[in-house]
C-alpha cells in the first residue's frame, strides 16, 4: 500500500513543474515581445515605415521571435510587405530632396507616435488590453515622438547653419540608424531595449542642445540687423 501512496504522488509533481515552466516561458515571451516593440518604436522616430516594412517582412517569413497579435495579423500578409515596401523607398528618397524633408518633418511627428503605438500593440501578446495599450501609447509612441523631436530639431539646426547642405549626411545616418534598429529589434530583442534607451538619452540630450543653439541663432540675427542699421 505504502508503494502505490508513493506512486500515485510521483505523477502530481510533473504538472505543476510543467506549469511553473510555461508560466516561466510566457513572461519571458512577453518581456521579449515588449523589447521588439520598445526597439521599433525607437526606429520610427527616425522612419516611419522602415520599421513597418521590416516588421512585415519578419512576421511573413516568421523571423526571430516576432509573434504578431491576432488583430495585426495583416501586417504579415504579401499586399502589406509591397505597400510598405514601396512607402518605405518613397520615404527615404523624399529626404534627400531640398526643402521637402523639412516639409515631411512637419507632420512625421505624429505619423511616428502613431507607427510607434501600432508596432508595439501589434508585437506586444499575452497580457490585458489595458496595459497593452498603455504601453503601446506611453512607451510606443513617447520614444517614437522624442526620438522624431530629436532628428526633427538637428535639421532645423542643420538647415539654418548650413543651408540645408548637410541635411543628406543626416538623412543617411537617420535611415542607417533606423534599419539598424529594427533588424536588431526583431534579431536580438534585448539589445534592441539597450540601444533605444541609449537613443532615448541622446534625443532627449539632442533636442536639449538644439533648441539652445536655435535660440541663439535667433536671438543674434536681430542684433546684427540693429548693428548694420546704425553703421
């Protein structure tokens, strides 16, 4: 009798180690999930659809561990790579024409907080719709929006002091930056979190000394003009 006690307890163990187990698997998923997301958010902010077409190339050759929530499922499918594809080379060629990137500068940033709050919900799973859609809005879209200021103001800068001629170089390091991010993103999840922290700190440092610099070069113009009046 002591025999079969003992093994009828034996089996009750494997259950609950399985469990702890999967439990253990889901959180790791989910933190996962949310670093592509926080790491593509910080690629929109120097793109908006460099992310998304590397986004949808990912979830329709199911690369790394992208896993798409159901009601984004679409973002995988054939149609959505081309026109995301398409909006991506369009998007890339309209900054290297004068005048019409600081034109799409003018409404990138609220196309970035909203890329950002769609790529995070789409890869964010497993938990409530409540937190998932905060931390689509607050993280998602706050990094994306920051990160966007950030560029947005360095070519302002540019284009007041240079005369637009080193806005190119920007746009290409924008575009390095931002497809650099989102392979890393999709690849290496945690390195992503690690880089778009780093990015979030120099954007927010970036948009500290630019707006300062502006000011200046604002504040100095008047007073020249003052000068070559009374000369």
């Amino acid at each position: 009798m002591q025999e079969s006690s003992a093994g009828a307890c034996k089996p009750a163990e494997f259950p609950s180690r399985e469990f702890s187990s999967n439990r253990h698997f889901t959180r790791v998923e989910i933190f996962l999930s949310i670093c592509i997301g926080i790491g593509l958010s910080a690629a929109c902010g120097f793109r908006v659809f460099v992310p998304l077409f590397c986004l949808s190339l990912a979830a329709h050759f199911q690369v790394g561990n992208l896993q798409l929530a159901p009601s984004f499922a679409w973002i995988g499918s054939l149609p959505a790579v081309i026109a995301f594809g398409v909006a991506t080379v369009l998007e890339i060629g309209a900054y290297y024409i004068p005048w019409v990137d600081n034109l799409l500068d003018t409404i990138a940033v609220p196309m970035a907080a909203v890329a950002g709050i769609v790529v995070t919900a789409s890869v964010v799973t497993d938990i409530s719709p409540l937190w998932k859609w905060t931390l689509a809005v607050i993280a998602g879209g706050g990094i994306a929006t920051t990160t966007q200021l950030a560029t947005t103001k360095a070519r302002m800068t540019s284009s007041a002091t240079t005369g637009g001629l080193a806005n190119p170089v920007l746009a290409t390091v924008e575009n390095i930056f931002s497809t650099v991010l989102s392979v890393v993103s999709v690849i290496w999840p945690i390195v992503a979190l690690v880089l778009a922290i780093i990015v979030l700190i120099a954007s927010g440092m970036l948009i500290f000394f630019a707006a300062r610099m502006l000011l200046k070069l604002f504040r100095r113009k008047p007073t020249d003009e003052a000068a070559t009046a009374n000369s």
